[in-house]
C-alpha cells in the first residue's frame, strides 16, 4: 500500500535521514512530495527478476551496457527515486555515477512494475512518468503483471510518450537495445 504525504513541506533527500532503519517501507521524493509504499511483494519481485535476467543477458551477449534492480536515482535533493529496474549504455554510466555509486542523471531505459492499488498505479503513470520525461530518460516500461501487459512510453519530441501496449504474445524490442527481443509473457 502507499500513500502520498502532502502538506507544505517540501521533502528533500536529507529527510530521508528520519526513516533510517524502516525496512518495510520505501522512501521516494518527486518534486518535493513524499511517496512511502510497502516493500514489494513476491510477483512484483519475481517479474523484477525475469526482466533484468533478459537484459543482462542482453548486456552480456552485446557489451553495449549494464542493468540493475532497484538503484536509487538522486537526480536533485528533491527528485529522488528508486525504480524497479534500469538499464544504461557503458557511455552514459560513465556520466551517471558519483563517488558513491548511485545514479545522478537518467539512464536510458528505465522499468517500472505496478504495484497494486490506484496511488502506486498513478505515482508510476504520472508522478514518475513526468520526472522521467522532464529528466530525459530515452524509455520507460510499466509492466502490469495482473493483465500481463507492458506500456512502451519512448522519448519523442523531447518527452516520453505511449507508442506501444504490448500483451503476453507480443515481442517487447527497442530503439536503443539493438537486437534486444523478448516474448512479453517470458516477463511473468
């Protein structure tokens, strides 16, 4: 379950200092608000699983890149994230990374997996669809492993739009993972 906390504060990253320790929950900013939801359940983690298996073994096979699961995005002290999946050219790593090991800008593909309830579903089609376009993320991925679909948004005119719905019989490729392919129902 999440839920948005809303009042005149302005969260920054520095806040999330109050929460050290809560492991049952995650912490994310976009824009200033506060979006706190559970840890995610066995499905969501599974098809989390299945999805970076595809691409690193993508990765590997072409060398172009690396994928990762779950790394936080510091993309300013009030827009900071953690999506479910990533994936970025060997050359923009090189640019995306501080000191620490975290993510500082966009990587090319990032993927999200719905979690139930209408806030998750809105915070990953607006809140975070929004900030991934203003950030300049090349794709974005919603997978809904209850219909067993994934939305295909790609960066046209310098935003993220829908060019795709794709459903379990439907082949997921991309622009920017050449040679990438993959039965949509292989993600579930």
């Amino acid at each position: 379950m999440q839920s948005k906390i809303t009042n005149s504060v302005r969260w920054t990253i520095a806040d999330l200092t109050i929460f050290e320790g809560d492991r049952a929950n995650r912490y994310e900013i976009i824009d200033g608000e506060l979006f706190v939801t559970r840890a995610p359940d066995w499905k969501h983690q599974e098809v989390c699983g299945r999805i970076i298996t595809r691409l690193i073994f993508w990765s590997d096979e072409t060398n172009l890149g690396r994928a990762a699961i779950n790394p936080g995005i510091i993309f300013s002290e009030s827009d900071n994230v953690i999506p479910d999946v990533v994936w970025a050219s060997h050359e923009r790593l090189e640019r995306l990374l501080d000191d620490a090991g975290h993510l500082t800008a966009a990587p090319e593909l990032v993927v999200e997996v719905l979690s139930p309830g209408k806030p998750n579903e809105r915070r990953d089609r607006e809140a975070k669809l929004k900030l991934y376009s203003v950030r300049g993320v090349l794709e974005y991925w919603i997978v809904n492993f209850r219909e067993q679909s994934v939305e295909v948004y790609r960066r046209e005119n310098a935003m993220l739009k829908l060019v795709a719905t794709l459903y379990s019989q439907d082949e997921i490729t991309s622009p920017i993972l050449p040679g990438f392919s993959c039965l949509v129902s292989k993600l579930f």
